[in-house]
C-alpha cells in the first residue's frame, strides 16, 4: 500500500512543558485515520506540525514521499525545497471555521486557488461551484458567512480545504463547536469523502462515528500514542484507553 504520512518519533515542546513525545505512525493512501483522546493530549499540535502551522522539535516526517523535516542529532531539519510543495498536499479543516467574514461563500472558496494555484478567475469559480454543488450550499455561493448555519459554515471550510486538490484532508474536532443536528450535517460529509477514498486524518470525540469510518485508529494521551488500531474502540487493551472509551458510553 502507497503510504501517504510516515511520522517518525516526532517531538515538540512548549517551554518546559513536552505535548508530544516520540510519536510514529503511518497513513495509507485512501484510509482513514481517527484520532482520540482527551483535551491537551498533543491531538491538535500534532495536525498542526503536520501542515506546517507549528514547527517540529525532533523526528522525521514524510508526505506522499517528500521529506518535510528528518531528525539529525536530534533535532528536526526541514527542508526547505519541500515545504511548499508539501504543504499542497495537506488541507486542514479547523474547528471554528476560519471563514473570512467579508468574503462570500464563493469567494472564501475561490480565494486560495487563485492565491496559492494562481488558477484564472473563471477557472477557480467553476471549481468552487462544483465543491459548493456537493455540499449542498449551490443556493449559497452570493451570502456571507454570518447569514449561514455553523454547519454550513463548516461545509463551506471543508469546500475550500478541497479545493486546493489536496492529497491528504485533516479534520481538527469539525463537529466540536457545533449541535447535534449540525454535527450530524458534517459527518455525512466526511463519511462521504470516506466512501471516495479521500485520505484523512480525523481528531474528533463523536466515537461511534470514528469507529464506523476508520480504517485505523490512534489514541494520545500525554503526548504520547496510548493504544493502536480499530479494536481499541470495542476490545481496548489498555486501562488508560477502556476509561476513555467508557466515559463516552456512560454519557
């Protein structure tokens, strides 16, 4: 299988404080990845480092075979030919949205492209239009985004996270600052891009919903990989991981 992430012992500390320490693990081309655990278990920091809104302190890091940083006398060299060109393989939809408010729908989606793509004007439209098709939120490209719903806000920030073609998509808690009913609007989505075999990689606390998309499975805590693998969301090993898990089922 084509390997999409190779993280190697990745570490990173804020001051004296260490949110990750040694992390590894790999992501297929075409798989799902979720990832859980508690608040400030180094969940965030880690997509961060990753698309390159936080630098490494240590490890080795490849995407879609370019080397971002390696580790060399224990320390993260990046390097600097491939940061660019890794980060366009890497979308990130965060969980407050990070809309620009006095931007259209449209033109929120239209924007990077023309940016970072240098697509033509007619060209970014067009894709932008196909992407806010299949949100569902065609009838939406001329509002703002204080007229949306949060959902369709999200919607709109998982349309301009596709539209730059990324190879890898990574969800931050999408669903966290949003109600049930709205949750349930962006998990379809996400299942959806799943069924396309879109790669991602997804932080998020909606458990059943993790456990029904996944093709593999992380959970932190400590900065640090805890358990593994699907099963820890039916059959965990570890005592740290079955509490966790518990504490959803108990809710």
């Amino acid at each position: 299988m084509e390997k999409m992430i190779n993280l190697e012992n990745l570490s990173k500390s804020f001051g004296e404080t260490k949110v990750i320490r040694n992390i590894s693990f790999t992501i297929d081309k075409g798989e799902v990845l979720s990832i859980i655990g508690p608040s400030g278990s180094g969940k965030s920091t880690m997509l961060r480092i990753i698309t390159q809104l936080e630098r490494a302190d240590d490890g080795t890091l490849t995407v879609d075979g370019d080397t971002l940083f390696r580790s060399v006398d224990g320390k993260a060299v990046y390097d600097r030919e491939n940061e660019r060109k890794i980060g366009l393989k890497t979308g990130l939809v965060f969980q407050s949205f990070n809309l620009f408010p006095h931007f259209s729908v449209l033109r929120n989606v239209m924007e990077a492209q023309r940016a970072v793509l240098k697509r033509g004007k007619d060209e970014a439209e067009a894709k932008a239009m196909a992407l806010l098709r299949k949100m569902g939120l065609e009838d939406k490209a001329r509002m703002y985004p204080f007229q949306l719903s949060g959902g369709q806000q999200q919607r709109v920030s998982i349309a301009r996270a596709l539209a730059l073609d990324p190879k890898i998509l990574f969800f931050d808690e999408p669903t966290s600052a949003l109600d049930p009913e709205l949750t349930r609007e962006i998990l379809h989505v996400i299942r959806a891009l799943a069924e396309e075999k879109m790669t991602m990689a997804v932080v998020t606390h909606e458990m059943h919903f993790a456990k029904a998309i996944s093709d593999n499975a992380i959970f932190m805590d400590g900065g640090v990989i805890v358990e593994e693998g699907t099963s820890l969301f039916s059959d965990p090993k570890e005592e740290r991981t079955r509490r966790f898990i518990a504490s959803f089922e108990n809710e």
